[in-house]
C-alpha cells in the first residue's frame, strides 16, 4: 500500500503582521500625544487635539487587536491522503462536492464601476453545504488545489 504523506500548507500572514505592527506604533504614539496634550491643556485647540489623538489611537488600537485576531485565525491548511483540513474544519476528500478558484474583485470607492482590488480565492464546496474559502493572499491556491484533485483522482475509491 503506497501511503501518501499529509502535506502541510502555511500560512502567509505577511500582510496582517505588518499592519498589526504599523497600528500598534500609531496607537502608542496617539495615546502619548493624546496624553501630552491633556497635561498641557492651556486652549481650546490643545483639548480639541487631544480628542482627534484619543480617537486616532482608538482606531489604531481597534485595527492592531483585529489584525491579530485575523492572523491567529488564519492557520496551516493539512492536505492527507483522504482528508483536507482548514481552519474552517476538517472533511473527508470523497465529501468534496467541488473546488474552484474565482476572482474576487472588490468596487472602487471613488469609482464603482472599477474594480480597486483583486484576489483569488479556493473555494471548496462540501457536500453538505459547508464552504471553505482560501485566499491567494494567504495560501498557495493553486498548488493546493492541484494536489487535492491529484489524490482525488489517486484514491482507491474514485
């Protein structure tokens, strides 16, 4: 019997660590300035700039603590030989009704009949319904998506 290893996809999560970073930096320099112009409040334009740094380092605190959670969230896909796990639960390949990789384009918001952002996304339907979506921003769509439908059409049932 000729097993196949479980192969293991990581995630990227490039994009959510360096925004995670960039929004705790701002979030720390708002609080000082929102702290320094509070110790200082000699006119009403120091209390008005210290509302705008309070509110600016609750947004970027906000932005830092969901960046995290996005990240954690996004996990290692595991592809064995008659099993797929993602970080939206763990299926039996034979209970795959079909995967496919679609474009996601998100409108413009100066223009709405232009696309500003594009990405590509696996999308793998169970059979009850369940869907599982992986970006391309994330994970290695393509390779995954082959290797599913190569054990798939390997499999000693199909």
């Amino acid at each position: 019997m000729n097993e196949q290893q479980v192969l293991l996809f990581e995630a990227n999560n490039t994009q959510n660590d360096q925004l995670f970073w960039i929004a705790l930096m701002v979030c720390i320099l708002a609080a000082g300035a929102t702290f320094l112009f509070l110790r200082k409040s000699k006119g009403s334009y120091r209390s008005l700039l210290a509302l705008l740094s309070f509110i600016l380092a609750l947004l970027a605190g906000g932005t830092a603590v969901f960046s995290k959670l996005t990240s954690e969230k996004i996990g290692t896909v595991r592809l064995g030989e008659n099993f797929l796990e993602t970080p939206y639960g763990k299926t039996q390949l034979e209970n795959i009704r079909d995967a496919y990789i679609e474009m996601d384009q998100q409108p413009s918001l100066l223009n709405p009949g232009q696309s500003s952002d594009r990405v590509r996304l696996l999308i793998i339907l169970e059979e009850d319904g369940k869907t599982h979506v992986l970006s391309e921003a994330n994970y290695p769509i393509e390779e995954i998506l082959r290797e599913m439908r190569n054990r798939l059409t390997h499999s000693p049932d199909g």
